[in-house]
C-alpha cells in the first residue's frame, strides 16, 4: 500500500500545523485524502502562519492552540489516528534570553500530550520532530544515532528531553512513537523574517529582496533537508510499525560548506546576488557546534527513505515560492 | 591542601540538606567549619527529616523551601561558595505516576537554580547530584561515562535534561558546575520507611523489625556506593577545578547480585534475618534495566576517588544505625 492510499480517510493531528514543516505536510495529507486538524498557537516569534495555508483553508480544519494548553490538547488528541507532533520553540538564542518558555513548550507540553494519548487515545501513532541540535558537537562525522547526545543550549536538553517522553511512552505505555532528528530544513513556507528556524532563511529574503547577505566564516559543513524530504521522512515513520520506539537522523543528500551554500543560493537565482563573509558573532560562538552532517543510514534501511530533492532543485523552488509570496513572509 | 582546610570557613548551600545524603555532608562539613545552610521542604514522601540532623542544629542554618521556589532560591544562593545540588525527586515508580512533579523538581527547579546561579552569584561552584538511572539499559558492563544515555523511566529523563543544564551553564555561562551519576547509595539516614530511595531501604527496615523481606529476582547485579563514599566524592569534585564542565560515574568496590547483597546483609547482622525470593512485579519490571554496575576509572583519573567502605563493612554500619533510631525513620 501506498503512502496516499494509507492515510486516505484517515484522522490526522498536527501540532504547529500552520508552520513551515507543518502546512507542507497539510498539503501533502490532505491530497491523500486525510481528515486533518491543524493545531496552532500563531506565536508571533514562531513558524505559524494562516497564508502557509492559503488555498488550502476548505479542506483542513484549523484548531488555534497552544500545545501547553493541556485541556485543549486532551480534547484535541481524541479519536485521531496520527498525531504529527511539530510544534516546538526552535531558536537556539531564543532558548538561552527565556529558557523556561523553551523548557515549557519543548519539555513539559510534550509530555502532558503524551499524557493525552495515553489516557484518551492510546492506539495513536506519534511522530515527533526531534533535531540534530541535541547531538552538540560532533565527535565524528557523518554522525549516527549511537552518537553521545551533548546538547549545546537549552533548547537542545528540552528537545532531548521532549525526544525521550515519546520514547518512554512508547516502550512503557506502548503509545506508539517515532522521533526522527531533523537536520536543517528549507524549502517553501520556511520562516525568512529572521533566522529563528534556520539561517537560511534570512539569507533567501535577503536576496529575494535583492540585498547581500552574512555567511559567517564560511568553512563549516552542514546538510539539509527539503521540506519535502522531511514529509516524506515522517509520512514513512508514521505508518511503518518498524518504527515503533525508535529515532532516525534525517540528512541532505550531501554536505556542503556555507560558502558553497550561499554560491549555491545564488546560482539558483540566476547568478544574481552578494554575499560577505563575516567572523562569527561571540554569542552565536558559544552554543556553535562546527561541522555536523548526519548519517541517514537507519531510516533508509529501515523505511526505504532517502533524500530525493537535491539541493540546487530545491534552493531554486524555494526562491521561486519566496518571489512570489514575499509580501506574506516579511 | 586537604578537604578540611578547603571548607574551613566557606559558605556551603546545600539544597535537599535534610535528606539523606544532605544531612551526611552536613556532619562533614560542619567538622570541616564550613558555615552551611541546608535548602529542604521536608515533603512527607522524600527523603528530609529533621532528625538528621540531631545534635548538629547549633552548626548549622536550616532554611524550609522547595527549590521551585524561585524567589527564595535566588535569594539562598547568594553569597555562597559551594552549592550542593541534591534535592530531587527520586523515585521511579512516583515519576510514572506524577510526572509533572517529577518534572517540576528534576528539571524545572534545576534550571531556575541555575538562573539564580547566574544573575546573582556567577562564582559559585555547584556540584549535582544526578543518578545512574539516566543510561537505562546497559548495552555492556561495567558502564562508563561514555555509554549512551537512553532512560527508561520519566525521573531519568527529567534528571538527564537537570545533569545537562549544568554542564551548559558551565560551558556557556562559566557558573563551574560537576555532576556526579550515583549508583544505589546507602548508609545512616538513608530513607527505610519506603522503596523510594533505594529496595535496600526496605530490607535493612524489615530486618531491624525482625521481618523477613523479598528479593526480586535476585539475580540482577548492581553495585553500592556507601554514603561517606559518595560525600567525599561531591566534595572532591567541589574543590577540583579539573572537574569543572564534567560528568563523572561513581560505583562500588564491586558488583554483587541481589542474592548475594542478602545474604551480605544478613551476614551483617550476625547471621540473624530470612528473605525469600519473588519475581519481579509487572509494574517494576516495564521499567528494569537488568544488570548495572559502573565503570568509576574517571574520577579515580581525575580526582582520585574511589569507594573506601566496603560493602559488609558499610551494611553494619548502616544496621548499627538504624538499630538505635529505628523509631525515627518509620
């Protein structure tokens, strides 16, 4: 059976369903068929936004929430067969001025969800956006999941944290999980006001709006995912019973240095656009974790998945989407 | 200079001070001259009494409050040297049934200590108590710091994320913090009343009593440390700047399965006593992780600790104690 034909009438949760990752996958599930309920707070700091569902607004039903409203969530939870559990704080800096509203939503609203399901809907399946950020500085390179979880910020022990509850509930309460550690993730509906989510995203509306843009120091190795990849990642662990209890890097499909990536950025615009290269600024030094790329091996053999849009394809869908829509994004 | 005169004098906040280990390192440091201050909220189901410390309250300040009280907590900190960092919530089975609690205690309240740390006494050295709880499962044996921390129970990932928030605050602000991962700690004052500390609390009670206890299994092989073991431990690693931003394993002389920790235990208490073996009870058994014990080679590395009572040695010690008090810890 087919991803489309598995979730086709099939009740679907999404936590920060109007942000990036979230209304992508709206998208993607409501094509298939799927009844879903997008759940979001519209933080003003964070990924949600009502024009990432534009178009879309017949065929999903929008629920505003916040994840750390425990009666909302209780009720919300109930007779859904996947809940896809996005919804986080995800700056790094952010996590470090206020760390309890990152140890609020990241820690303990991910387990009084967990809580939800278990006492209100125990057959459902979980998937839970986990990140790469916990690994803290890599020992080796690509890193895999047997690597030491060395977080580097708050929001890196929150997330490992939040990461955990869903394990327990799974192999204690058998609340069926899976976290899978994204790795950065771009692509069409990203947050480009401010690099909240992920750098590039300032650097694609820089160039969007045709102004040069900061690489700082320019040497280190990332990977990326593109939005689509990272649906694909977790449709997959949703409906695979394999997947059960466990925790799968995603990754790009190579690593590139951020002076590639921003000559790449500029290709797929045409050859247009500057960028400068910038030493790193001393705050941003201290929770800076240097080269990281993940090694996807798990997921590809356990779930078949792998990177399928390669970099410059979706850098170029990207600015295509963002020269569209910028208006809705700044 | 040795650890008398490094304490001489100095202000020691000890925060879970009337509970088992608390009061134990208030004894040594009140000998040593420290001016201490014990942080307890005496709630009925942990660890704190006031008799443990009887005959010690001229030498020592005791302050009532929750470490979640944030404000008394910043005011506490203030003007210490050391910070002790002990007050938890221990138990496993409690942590499954109330996980906020857990939550709050474990993680929360170590973070907003931490806050308070920073804003109003970045010099203070703080030395917390985490447990090897946290590695769950070993994939082998003896366990050394380096094993992947995967725990099995809500109290490991809350104390997981607490132990990770001091070496953050270590790295990131400088406020010089050490964790130690206790094993299954025992001796006087240790809670007897319950299972929530320690099964070995339950046993030395029902054999004062004259009782016969239970062994679960008794298979299993685990290792203890004896109490003045794992204070010299946490004031070693206070005075050590090399301990500073590290994690360290503490562990016994060696690994006894809980057959033979019976008959040790009955050894020492003059050969008078009767146990009987049961299996493990389903509840108990979702969150087991099967055999433990530590690899302690790098605090001994480091620090030159290693455990000094040996297990017979430290079980008399403990049924010496508990025979002449038995009526204040029931």
């Amino acid at each position: 059976m087919d991803q489309a034909q598995s979730f086709a009438g099939k009740r679907v949760l999404i936590t920060g369903g109007l942000g990036f990752i979230g209304s992508n996958m709206a998208r993607r599930l409501a094509d298939y068929g799927a009844k879903v309920t997008l759940v979001d707070s519209l933080i003003p700091e964070y990924g949600g936004s009502l024009f990432n569902i534009a178009g879309l607004e017949d065929r999903v039903l929008v629920n505003i929430a916040d994840v750390r409203d425990r009666h909302s969530m209780a009720y919300l939870v109930q007779a859904q067969d996947y809940l896809f559990n996005l919804a986080g704080q995800t700056s790094h800096m952010d996590s470090m001025e206020d760390p309890y509203t990152d140890l609020e939503i990241n820690c303990l609203a991910q387990l009084s969800i967990l809580e939800a399901c278990r006492q209100h809907n125990p057959a459902i399946k979980v998937v839970f956006a986990s990140t790469r950020q916990i690994y803290g500085k890599p020992d080796q390179l690509p890193v895999n999941e047997n690597h030491l979880l060395r977080p580097v910020d708050v929001n890196g022990i929150n997330k490992m944290a939040g990461e955990w509850y869903h394990i327990l509930y799974n192999n204690v309460y058998g609340i069926r999980a899976t976290a899978l550690r994204l790795t950065n993730t771009y692509g069409p509906r990203m947050r480009i006001r401010d690099a909240r989510q992920t750098f590039l995203g300032v650097w694609i509306r820089l160039l969007v709006q045709g102004q040069p843009f900061e690489v700082w120091d320019g040497q280190q190795l990332r990977d990326f995912s593109f939005v689509d990849d990272a649906v694909d990642a977790m449709l997959a662990a949703a409906i695979s019973e394999q997947a059960n209890g466990r925790v799968f890097n995603l990754g790009g499909e190579r690593a590139v240095n951020l002076r590639e990536l921003a000559d790449l950025l500029i290709k797929a615009n045409g050859g247009e656009g500057h960028y400068e290269i910038r030493s790193f600024p001393a705050n941003r030094q201290r929770i800076d974790i240097g080269d990281y790329y993940a090694d996807y091996g798990c997921i590809a053999k356990t779930l078949g998945w792998e990177p399928r849009v390669h970099l410059q394809k979706g850098l170029a869908l990207t600015l295509d989407f963002f020269r569209q829509h910028l208006q809705n994004y700044l």
